[in-house]
C-alpha cells in the first residue's frame, strides 16, 4: 500500500545524501517532493501542510546545519515525524479491572467488522483471554451464520440467541451476553454491530444504544484502508456521533494509497491500535507507529520479523538448528525442509523479506516471488529416501532421475536444488570459522593452520577475516527460495546495503514479547 510513497521519499532522500551541505534551497525543494508524494498517497491536506512545516523548521535548524552527515539528520527528522503522525507509542488495549471486558466494533458494512471480530478473538485467545463473540449485527443477511463460522474457525464461543438478517433485538442482545459471559466466565466480550453502507442516522442510534448498553470498555472503530480520504470523513462522523477509542485499520494488504492510514489519527485524535493484513484469522497484529514508519522509508521491520520467526520455531528447534549451524552436526536436507516449512507458516515469503532493512531496493524481485516453488522444492525433497537426505552426495544420475519423476518435476531442478543446498552448507561453515566457532573452526582450518603462523595460509579458522561476504554465497536469496538468482544473474553490486542516508535501524530487545 506505501510502496508510491516510499519510492518517492527514497528519491528525496538519495537526492540529498549527494550533497555535502544543504541549503535552504535543497530544503525548500526537498519539503515541495515530500508535499507532493503526500498528496499523491492520498493523506489529508491538513496532515500534509503540518507534517512538510514541521519537518521544515527542523530541517532549518542547527541539528541540520552542524551535523557531521545532514541528509541521515534529515531522515532521523522525517522518520521521527512520521511516527508522531502515526500516533508515537504504541496503544495497547485497556482491560476492565473486574471482567468482563467489553469491546465494542462500530464501522460501516463491508469494513471487514465481522473477519476482525474473529482476529481480534484468535489474538485475545493466544494471549491467555477466553473472548466471547456476540452477534449484534441483526441487519445484514447471514451476518450471524458468518460469525459463527468465523468463531468457529477461531475456537472462539458466539453468542447468537437470534437468527438474524432483520429479525431480533440488538440492543438486548448485546445488554444480555454481559451477563453470559459472566456465568460462562469468559473475562473479554466483542460485540460485532451492524453497519451500513453510508452514514446513516439509524445505524447511528443503534450503535449509540448498544454502548449505552454494555457499556464498554474500549469502542474500536474499524476502517477500510482501501476508501481513501472517505476513510477521515467517516471517522469524523462516527466520532461526533457514538465516539470511539481507537481505530482498527483493515486491508492494508491492498494496493491502493495508503494516504487514510496517515490521516485519520491526525485528523480524530485516537490512536491506531490493530492492523489487519490480510483474509487469514491470523494476519493481524498490534500497530506500532515507529514499525510502520520504517516500512514506509525502506528501512524494513525486524521486530514484528523477530516477533513472527518466535511464533513459528520452538525453543528447542532453534537450539538444534544453532548448534548444527555452528558446526556440532551437519545440516541435512531434512533440516532444510523443517526451516522451511517453518518459514512459510511466517506468511508469504515477499511479506517476511520485505521486512528486512534495504529490501525495497529489490521490490521488483520480491514481486516475482512464487509461494508455489515451496512445495515444489519440498515435493522434490520428499521423494528422497531418508539416506538420500542425510548425505546428499550419494544423489547419482540415476537417483536425481528418479526423484525427479517421483516429485513430478525435472532432473534440472533436483540438480539446482541439491547444488544450492551444498553451496548453503558451506557458506554457513565459512561464516561460522571466520566468526570463530569452535565447530566451524574445525571443519574449516587446514592441519597446517593449527601448528604456527608459518602455516597458516589459507586455512578457514585462523588469520583476518576475509571482507565481504565468504565464498560460495548463493545469489540474493537463500537456496531453495523462489527467485534466487543463479550467479550469472545475481543482482548488481550496491555500494550500500541499504538506501541512501539509511543506517541498520537500533533493535531494542526489550519491548519484544517475555514468554
């Protein structure tokens, strides 16, 4: 959805990081580009015209003008402000001190309330909650069916004593599941309202009634990312008309300008709190302004990266897989199968490289990626006999012929992935005998290499390191990965990794999640 204005704001930023000093001049042309690639993404012209003065008068002054390298202190100052427009710290959901705790959704029909009711359960009941459903909205067709499908899906109860699609009471409906989930003991309730498909009077009322209700505890608003400047507008209606707490965007896996997501904290003054991403139940998270923020100026996220790899690899998977990538054991071909499996429960694999720092300088090679070369890398693995994974080097002509038809692709393929799985191999050896690991060391050091400096030439574990990156790297994404390049395309050298004026962004371990 921000790939526009990240595009844009890149240009901006390579355009300064050329210049020694800036002027007033570079700045005033730089604040115009900024303006415009606003505009273009769709965010509202009073945050544009308070975002561009802001980074303006900053820019002007001396932490600008003394500073060693003043393009980098020009994006620190867009980065920084633009976590501000985001809303600066993350909102995290307010509990009732004796549950339940009730959170209303209100928004307009075709937002996705009912989905996010279900995501925003299956998130409640990974963090230890028992969340009820409650099927408020009696006015759409099948709304109720929906919910029950998708509490069923989530391992979520739904408390749904009318049919729905016109009939029954919504306000006693929401009034009497407090008092069910208090005897079923369920410590948080989501009631899921009706909406329509403009402001309208009626739905106001009802959704006014139903909060005064259950009076809730947190009155979520949910919008469609996708609507635009329409997105503010309805924000403001609701707000003036029933009143929320916080914002839950949704879609925000699609393509169009991502301008509302920038303006509608700005213009109600409530937070952003949740973010849905996708249809899946489980694509929705906490939104973090300072996470988004560096999505948007390319320098990727690897918090909620870190956040997604800890949900997906257990304890004890990764202690095994450490110890066999520094040297203790090799790593077989069932082990790359296992990460890899692990890697696509993380979501689509453009998603998760995304994340990284600089990857938007690949974003064309990202798009191409296909899911699908997966289960073909894992069909082609699966038809290997458990000797054949243990030690690939017993793979013969006629064995790669047989995997091959067993697997339902061709010998080429198997030879492509069986090379790239040893060059795998002995880049994780080289990189853990430069780093110094005992086990890498052993592998990589020559019997000369251990006796004194007179024989240490070439051996892998003693001497300087070697600059860049250790022989036999792969192209620019792991093997196996779909869209890694073979080395007679690999992607032209960069003298950065990361985009101009961009540095590795500080992770602060500390706000990742303790288990």
């Amino acid at each position: 959805m921000f790939d526009t204005l990240s595009d844009r704001l890149s240009a901006v930023f390579t355009s300064l990081r050329s210049k020694g000093r800036l002027t007033d001049a570079d700045i005033d042309k730089s604040m115009r580009e900024i303006r415009v690639a606003l505009l273009e993404a769709d965010v509202a012209l009073p945050v544009v015209k308070s975002f561009v003065q802001s980074v303006k008068n900053r820019a002007r002054g001396s932490e600008v003008h003394q500073a060693l390298n003043p393009a980098q202190q020009v994006v620190k100052i867009v980065n920084e402000e633009l976590v501000g427009i985001l809303g600066g710290e993350t909102r995290r959901l307010r509990y009732a001190k004796t549950p339940p705790t009730v959170i209303l959704l209100a928004g307009l029909q075709g937002a996705g309330k009912t989905t996010l009711a279900g995501k925003l359960a299956l998130w409640l009941r990974k963090q230890g909650h028992t969340p009820l459903l409650v099927a408020a909205d009696l006015q759409r067709p099948n709304a109720v069916q929906q919910l029950q499908v998708v509490g069923q899906r989530a391992e979520v109860e739904v408390f749904a004593p009318e049919p729905g699609s016109g009939v029954g009471d919504p306000v006693k409906v929401s009034r009497d599941s407090i008092e069910f989930a208090k005897r079923q003991q369920h410590d948080i309730v989501v009631v899921d309202t009706a909406g329509r498909l403009g402001i309208d009077a009626d739905m106001m009322a009802q959704a006014a009634a139903i909060r005064d209700a259950v009076n809730p505890d947190e009155i979520l608003f949910v919008v469609d990312a996708m609507i635009g400047q329409d997105a503010v507008t309805t924000a403001q209606a609701f707000k003036d008309g029933v009143g929320f707490d916080g914002v839950v965007l949704t879609k925000l896996d699609g393509d169009a300008r991502g301008g509302a997501a920038l303006s509608v904290r700005h213009v109600t003054g409530e937070p952003i709190m949740f973010a849905s991403s996708g249809e899946k139940l489980d694509e929705f998270d906490v939104f973090h302004p300072d996470r988004m923020a560096s999505r948007i100026l390319g320098m990727g996220d690897m918090l909620t990266l870190i956040e997604q790899a800890e949900g997906v690899f257990d304890a004890e998977q990764q202690q095994r897989m450490s110890e066999k990538m520094l040297g203790e054991g090799d790593f077989t071909l069932d082990d790359f199968l296992e990460q890899m499996v692990a890697v696509k429960k993380m979501g689509p694999i453009s998603n998760v490289l995304g994340m990284l720092p600089g990857m938007n300088q690949m974003k064309g090679q990202l798009d191409n990626l296909d899911d699908k070369h997966f289960d073909r890398v894992a069909a082609v693995i699966r038809s290997m006999t458990p000797l054949e994974r243990q030690d690939p080097k017993i793979i013969n002509g006629s064995r790669r012929l047989r995997i091959a038809n067993g697997s339902g692709t061709t010998v080429t393929d198997v030879n492509q992935l069986v090379e790239r799985f040893f060059e795998a191999r002995k880049m994780m050896r080289q990189m853990t005998s430069q780093l110094g690991f005992g086990g890498g060391m052993r592998r990589g050091g020559s019997k000369k290499g251990g006796k004194g400096k007179k024989g240490r030439k070439g051996g892998g574990g003693g001497g300087r390191p070697r600059q860049g990156l250790p022989g036999g790297m792969p192209g620019a994404l792991p093997p196996g990965f779909p869209g890694a390049l073979p080395a007679a395309q690999e992607a032209p050298e960069q003298p950065d990794a990361l985009p101009g004026g961009f540095n590795m962004p500080k992770i602060d371990f500390s706000k990742l999640p303790k288990k």
